[in-house]
C-alpha cells in the first residue's frame, strides 16, 4: 500500500490534466469576454446606427421643414400678389362716368387723358395755351371718370388699393393748393410709353420742370433700369420683381411696372403718393405696383418725422429733413410739413422674395434702408441695387462723425459681393440730351475698395478735425497759389477718394450679376 500511494502521488498525468482544466477555463473566459466585446461593438453599432439614423432624420426633417415654410411663403406671396391683381382687375373692368368734377361739361377734357377727336384736340390745344402751358402739356383739373361728358367714359380704376383718403387724388391735391400737369413721354423715353401726372414747376424745380420740359426723368438711371428689366418680366407681372424705396411721383415704379414687373413701392407723403396713385390708374398699372405708405429705416416700427418742403426741390423731402434746403422754401406760407410715418423692414416685407432691382432714393438714408435688408443681402436675394448716394447731407450740417457710414455701406455691399458702378451726373442727369432708353450705356468707372478706404480716411480726419474747413493752414498749397477754392468739398478731400469724384451727392450701381458686363475704368 505504501508503494501504491507513493506511486500514485507521482502520477505523471495529473498534472497535465490540471493545466488543460485551467487552459479551459481560461478558454472559456476569453470567449465569454470576446463575447462581450462583440456584444458591446453590436450594441454600440446599434446605437450609433440609431444615432445616424436619428439625425438624419432630424436634419430631412429640418430641410423639409426648410422647403414647406419657403412654399407656405412663396404661395402668401403669390396669393396676395393674385388677390391684389384680382382687386386691381375688377375695379379696372369698371366704367367710371360722372360729372362730380367742378370743370365737367366745360368742352375741354381736364382729366389729362387724351381726347379721342380732333375737334376734342383742338379744344385741348386751345385751353393749354390760354392756360399759358408749354406744347403737350395739360392741365389736371378732375379725376378720371369725373368729366365724363368732355372726355367720355374711364374704364379702369380711378387710384391705386392703397388709396384710402375720402377724395379721389386729383380732388385731394386740389383741396391742398396743389396744381396738377400732365403730359405723355417724349421720344427718349421709347419704346416705354407712359402718361406722367406732375405739379407746377415753379413750385417743383426738380422732377415736375425736367418731366415738362423733356418728357423723360434721369434718362441714364431709366436706362439702367430699361438695361436690367426689358424682357425679364413678363406682361402678365410674373418673373420679376422691383423694390422702389423713395417712389415720389412714380416714375421708376411706372417705367418697371410698363415693362411688365411687380413692384413694391414706398412713398410716405401724401401728396407725392397721390400723384403716384393717379398716375398708376392713368397708365392701367395698379394691379402691378403695391404701394406702402410708410418709410424704410432702422428700427422698424420706429415713429419717423418726414419734412417735406412747399417750394425748391420737393425730391428733398425725407426723415428729419437734413437735404431740405430752406433757402428755396417758401417761409411765406408757413414752414415745411411734417409727417409721422412708422418705419418698415425691407427683410420684413419682401421675406422670402427675390428682388431683381431695389432702388433707394432717401436723402441720405440709404444706409439706414439697406440696414434692414440684411437678411435678403446675406441670402444674396437682390441682384441689383440702384441708389443715391448723398454723403453731402450730414457734411452740409457739419455732422462730420457720420461722414464715414456711406462709405461704410458701400464696403459692406463689396464684401456681399456686389461689383460697384459709378452712375455720375453726366450720365444720370436729370434734363435729356438726346439719348433714349434703349441706347448702350456708356463705359462706367467702377468703385473700389481703395476708393472707399481713402473715403474712411476722409471721414477719420474730418472726425478729429485735422482737415476742418475752418482751420486756417490750407489742405493744398497749390491750389491756393493758383486762385483755386480749397476749403470745400470735394476740394478738400484725398483725389483717391471715391467722394472727390463728385460734390453732395450721385448715384451707384451695384450689381451681384455676373452677366452685367460694361466697360469700366479701374
């Protein structure tokens, strides 16, 4: 027995037999763990395949959430375009015929329409030189559809939806002193032909006595807007769309409208918007042009004054009146009027829409406009921009510490990717000389970054006072050897400025089209 036990306890197999229990256990934990592994990877597969799928779908979500609001916008937008055409359209199906105006039955037509006879011409004639009216020239006396037995019946609207006085514009103009003239485009103005309601030129020196006198307005912007909308917009008003910020009478509204576009236009005074009404209704046009009686300035729904003169330049009009130039007003009666508009978005109004030309004529509020339209720039929603520029307005009331916001805008427009245009006087020009619309635009000088820096720099000096116009040493030697006018403006300020191109004010175009493409200098 003690042999056997000896012997049995060197057993040579078990040994062996404990390391392979303990290899299979080792075994058989390595499994279980990469069984857990794999179990982990599948699962956190699972998850990160339920993560993928959980943002895209949140993000299909958001891009149809994206396309279903720019749909609902889009059919607002159209539906209330429909709804004002439809407005315009059955009043426009209307026969006007009365007799309510106070010149009716005088065998003169005095709604400024044409007379259908020759005889009815004649009388016409007649009455326009006894009235001592230039040629072609008619006095404005009724409403249309209010002379009927003179000049037969209107078909048509009589204003514009907007118009919400209790008088008709004609009538409403005549009840505040305010004479009314009327004559057709001149050959310049072709192949757009428009009927144009305007006031007494001794009152109006601006658009009222070039309109008399040439039958066109600032024919080098008109071809610029000629350039940029004939066969873009469709007779029907679908396909285009232009923004008049600062319409007055309505010329560039009527000319985009005639040449088949929306339009929005925005004219807070009362008596320019009832020029621009008559004439909307005198061209068949209402159901195109949205008119807002309000103006566009940073911060919407502010309370702003607009000043209006009685006598000069009545284009000068706008917020606070700094452009107003009180040495042609007439103190004689009274002082300018004031108006209090409330102030509108442009992002706001035309959210969702693409705007092919926005004009911007405020008086030195251009920046202020184009403030409010930083939504529609950033989504680069506006083609074209057509604008005064009027830095001269706060250097005329020495506010040089805000010399530098336009300059400042047209930066910000370049950085939007807007190429700039200079559209100067001599092509601009208010008076005609010979040109028609549909002439090539002559070659441009473009506006650069380096113009405007030297503009910043201007405006920086003028700031501190280094380059005050009272100071007494001279900015140029040279110019003041040579008898020359160095204390003013554009005199004073750097030759690479973009401002010593010009004195208080021009116009420029920006354009983000890659198919513009006009010779300019550099």
């Amino acid at each position: 027995m003690g042999f056997n036990n000896e012997r049995e306890a060197h057993v040579p197999w078990k040994l062996p037999l404990q390391q392979q229990q303990q290899q299979q256990q080792q075994q058989q934990q390595q499994q279980q763990q990469q069984q857990q592994q794999q179990r982990q990877q599948q699962q956190e597969s699972r998850r990160g395949r339920s993560s993928y799928r959980q943002t895209a779908a949140i993000a299909l979500g958001l891009v149809l959430l994206w396309f279903a609001l720019r749909y609902i916008v889009e059919v607002k937008v159209t539906l209330r375009w429909r709804s004002l055409q439809l407005q315009q359209a059955s009043s426009g199906n209307r026969k006007h015929c009365s007799n309510s105006c106070y010149k009716a039955r005088d065998g003169v037509c005095d709604e400024g329409r044409p007379n259908a006879s020759p005889a009815q011409q004649q009388q016409q004639q007649e009455a326009q030189r006894r009235q001592g009216l230039p040629a072609g020239v008619s006095g404005v006396h009724c409403d249309l559809g209010t002379d009927c037995r003179d000049c037969g019946p209107w078909h048509g609207a009589q204003a514009d939806s907007s118009w919400s006085e209790p008088q008709l514009p004609v009538a409403f103009l005549r009840a505040r002193n305010v004479s009314v003239r009327a004559r057709s485009t001149s050959a310049a103005a072709a192949p757009v032909n428009l009927g144009f309601a305007f006031t007494d030129p001794a009152l109006d020196w601006d658009v009222s006595k070039h309109v008399q006198q040439d039958g066109v307005l600032e024919v080098g912007i008109s071809q610029v807007f000629y350039k940029l909308l004939a066969g873009r917009c469709s007779s029907a008003g679908r396909g285009g769309l232009v923004a008049d910020v600062g319409a007055n009478f309505g010329w560039h509204a009527l000319l985009a409208a005639r040449l088949g576009c929306r339009v929005v236009a925005w004219e807070p005074v009362p008596a320019f918007r009832a020029l621009l009404s008559h004439n909307l209704a005198r061209n068949a046009l209402t159901h195109l042009v949205a008119v807002r009686a309000a103006v566009v300035a940073d911060p919407p729904g502010s309370k702003q004054v607009v000043v209006v003169p009685n006598r000069g330049i009545w284009g000068t009009a706008g917020i606070g009146g700094a452009n107003v130039d009180m040495h042609l007003h007439d103190s004689s009666s009274g002082p300018p009027q004031q108006i209090e508009v409330i102030a509108e978005s442009l992002d706001q109004v035309l959210e969702g829409q693409h705007v092919d030309l926005l004009k911007v004529d405020v008086e030195g509020y251009e920046p202020s406009v184009l403030a409010t339209a930083q939504a529609l720039l950033a989504a680069g929603a506006v083609d074209n921009i057509v604008l005064e520029y009027s830095p001269g307005v706060y250097e005329r009331s020495s506010r040089w510490s805000e010399m530098g916001v336009h300059p400042a805008m047209l930066l910000d427009l370049k950085a939007a990717g807007y190429r700039l245009l200079h559209l100067p006087d001599e092509f601009a020009r208010v008076w005609w000389d010979g040109r028609s619309l549909g002439a090539a635009i002559p070659k441009l000088r473009e506006v650069t970054e380096q113009n405007l820096a030297y503009d910043l720099w201007d405006a920086e000096t003028y700031s501190t006072g280094s380059l005050d116009p009272s100071a007494s040493r001279p900015y140029c030697p040279a110019m003041v050897q040579l008898g020359l006018d160095s204390q003013g403006i554009p005199e004073r300020l750097h030759p690479k400025s973009f401002h010593s191109a010009f004195g208080h004010n021009t116009n420029v175009w920006a354009s983000r089209e890659s198919k513009v493409r006009l010779q300019c200098s550099a």
